[in-house]
C-alpha cells in the first residue's frame, strides 16, 4: 500500500526543469542542421570561386612554363658536352616551393624528395646545405633537416615567375659563403594538368666546368666560366620555378575542385536528414493532436 502511494506522489510530480519535451530537442537538432547546411553551402560558394580563379592561372601559368622550358633545354645542351668529372658528397639542394597554401600535397611531395636524398648515405653528404625558396617547404625542412638549412626566400612566385626573381636567387646563392661541390634543384615537374612528380635537376659549378674537358679544349678567360656559371644557374632555377608554379596551379585547381564536390556530398546528406528530422517533427505534433481530440 505505502509502495503504490510512493509512486501515484511521483507521477503525479511535474517534469523537471532541465527536462525538455521531444519535440523541443528535435527543433534543437533542426536548427543545428540548419545552420551547418548554411556554412557548408558557404563554403562550397568560395571553392568554387577559387576553383575558377586556379583554372585562369593555370592556363597563363601553363604558357609561361611552355616559354620557361627553353631556359632548361639550353642548360641540358650545355652540361650534355661538358663531360665534367665526378663530384664530391657535398651537394647544395636549392628546394622550390611557395609561400601558399590549399594546393594538396604539392609542398610535402618536394620536402619528401630532399629526405630520400639524404637517405642514401652512400651519394649525398650528411652535412649538405639546404636553400628553400617559398615558406611552406621551409616550415618542413626546418623540422626535418633544421641543422642542414642555410638560408631560404620567399615572396618569390607570388605570380608568374620572372628571370629577374631567379636572376636575384642565383646571386645570392653565389654570394653566399656556403660550400658544396654541386647544385641539386629539387622541384615538382609537371605531368598533366591532374598530376605531377617530384623531380631533381644538377647543375655543375664553376670549378667543375673550368676542370671539364669540354671546356679546357678551348681557351677563354676566367670571366667567362664564372658568368657562364652564373648564368646556368638561373636559368636552371627560372625554369624549374615557372615549372612548379604551373604544378601549384594545377593542384590547387585539383583540391578546390575535390573540395566542392565533398561540400556537394555534405549539403545533400544534410537535406536529407533534415528533411527526415523535419517530417519526424511533424509526425510527432499530429500524433499528439490526434491522441488529444480522441482523450476528449
């Protein structure tokens, strides 16, 4: 009897305060989708906008490269009859990158490449200096290989790449008082517009093309190996940074495409569970109006 007593008092208590009916979570629920559904719509506004701008550059990026890729075609001429001698261990890697950001796995593709170099012991010194162009593969590198970095630029390739941008790179390489035995550029050579791949390209230094036998055959004066020297450099790396600005290009197309296509997914799955939510909620007010009118 005090058992059935106890439990009439308890039902007959009102609800707790913190207590909220169904049907006030489900319009909870409705309006966190509804919200979620409005970001991710947003969202897939600015990576189609960015989609577009990526495909505009990539078709000037594209032509520049075609033009840049004759700087590249000299260099391979001239170190193909050189005939230069083997270097040492100790090579400079010149590592192209950018300063930019959501274009995929461009940047780690060339960092991982500098690591497989100076994996094989037995070809590249341990000790061989690092220079980074663009911030994102310095960021890297400087976890990776931080005592190997020994200088590094960036706001170069913020647009299309020039001769003077590679032209002040190689001075300032050459300036430089670091000492290697040989140039290894590392960048992303394009493939396709949907693919690329890591790449290395060697450039010979003064010392090796004055010691070549290509060129002591000839008797020139010391200028003029240094400037040739020179010269080749920036050629190499004009070609190589007007190449990897064509593989940013390209992969950032890639990945806001691949973005708007995931925030397409989304909203669609949102909808439908909105949608569900939605007649859920009004299921349950009609269960409720109906149960009321047949109580009466």
């Amino acid at each position: 009897m005090l058992a059935r007593r106890t439990l009439g008092r308890i039902a007959s208590q009102p609800p707790a305060l913190g207590a909220a009916p169904s049907q006030a979570r489900n319009m909870a629920t409705l309006r966190e989708i509804e919200l979620r559904l409005k970001s991710v719509r947003n969202i897939e506004k600015i990576t189609k906008s960015m989609k577009m701008i990526a495909s505009t550059k990539l078709a000037k990026a594209q032509r520049a490269m075609q033009a840049g890729k004759q700087y590249g075609i000299a260099n391979t001429e001239i170190f193909a009859h050189t005939g230069a001698e083997e270097a040492g261990k100790r090579k400079l890697f010149i590592v192209i990158s950018s300063d930019k950001g959501l274009c995929g796995g461009i940047h780690s593709s060339v960092s991982k490449a500098t690591r497989r170099a100076f994996a094989e012991k037995d070809k590249v010194d341990e000790d061989s200096p690092i220079m980074v162009i663009g911030d994102k593969s310095k960021a890297q590198l400087s976890r990776a290989l931080p005592k190997n970095l020994v200088l590094t630029f960036n706001q170069i390739g913020r647009d299309i790449p020039t001769f003077a941008d590679a032209a002040g790179v190689a001075d300032l390489i050459l300036t430089s008082d670091v000492k290697y035995d040989k140039i290894a550029i590392v960048y992303n050579k394009f493939v396709s517009a949907i693919s690329y791949e890591s790449a290395v390209v060697e450039i010979d230094p003064e010392n090796l093309l004055k010691e070549s036998p290509g060129f002591k055959a000839y008797e020139m004066e010391d200028d003029v190996t240094k400037d040739l020297a020179e010269f080749t450099l920036a050629n190499a790396i004009y070609a190589t940074l007007v190449e990897a600005h064509a593989c940013e290009q390209s992969a950032r197309r890639n990945a806001m495409d691949n973005a708007s296509k995931n925030a397409s997914d989304m909203i669609n799955r949102l909808t439908m569970q909105y949608n569900r939510g939605r007649q859920a909620a009004i299921t349950n007010e009609l269960v409720d109006i109906i149960t009321g009118a047949s109580a009466l």
